[in-house]
C-alpha cells in the first residue's frame, strides 16, 4: 500500500478521479461524510473506533482526597463506557444505512488477520523500545490485544 496525505476536502474527488483508491478511517466517518457515496466497499478491520484518553496531572490528582479520587475516577469509567456504548450503536446504525445504500462490507479470514499482526510485529518492537516495554505491554493489555 502507497499512503497518501491530503485534505481532508480534496478526499472525494481523489476517490472519484481515482486518485486514491482506498481510505483508512472507520464506517461511521464515512458514512457521515458521504465518502460512502463514492466508495462502495469497505474491509472492516475494527481497529479503530475512538480512543478516549483522559490526560491529568498526577501531582494535582494525589493531592485530593481519596474519597474525591475515586468520585473522578468513577465519573470517567462510567462516562467512558456509555461513550462506548453510544459509539456502538451510532457504528451499527452506520453501517447499516451504508449497506442500505449499497455499500459492501468485506471481514478479512483468520489467515488475513494473521498476517496483519506478523506485519507489525516489527513496528511494536521498535515502540516498545523507544516507550519501555513495560509500558507498551501494559497499554495492549490495556487495549485488548
């Protein structure tokens, strides 16, 4: 695959004119933004769907109480996982609305997938070594994977 960077405006007609033959962004994205209109077929990897990170600063979240620690982290899990869930639904509703337009979806084999993961290997070593190793572990066991 050749990547290509652009506007997000000149998307559409580097599709049509065949410029680009492919995007990589999630179903709900391109059907919102009508790239669904120009690209009728989609390989549904669900590696992305909208990442939540809830940055603060550690100093300033020790100082508070326990009891309003574990009121702010609370918050952020149930707020992060009705987001979730939202997130969900808004995906099935696009997706179906896609393929009632006449957009194909396609899901990789196990062998595809497979293959996917052994591509990347190299790209997880080479991050692990530049954030630590520990780190990168605990973010995919974090991350399911």
């Amino acid at each position: 695959m050749k990547f290509t960077v652009m506007p997000w405006p000149d998307v559409p007609q580097a599709l049509q004119t065949g410029v680009i033959t492919g995007l990589d962004h999630t179903a709900i994205v391109c059907n919102i933004t009508k790239k669904f209109n120009i690209a009728k077929n989609f390989t549904q990897l669900d590696y992305a769907q909208g990442l939540f990170i809830h940055l603060m600063n550690k100093r300033w979240f020790d100082k508070l109480p326990a009891d309003l620690q574990k009121v702010l982290i609370t918050a952020i899990e149930e707020e992060s996982a009705s987001t979730r869930e939202l997130t969900r639904k808004q995906h099935d509703t696009q997706v179906a609305k896609a393929k009632e337009a006449g957009v194909s979806f396609y899901m990789l084999s196990d062998a595809e997938k497979q293959q996917l993961v052994d591509m990347i290997a190299p790209v997880y070593k080479t991050w692990g070594e530049k954030i630590g190793m520990d780190y990168f572990k605990k973010v995919q066991a974090s991350l399911g994977n």
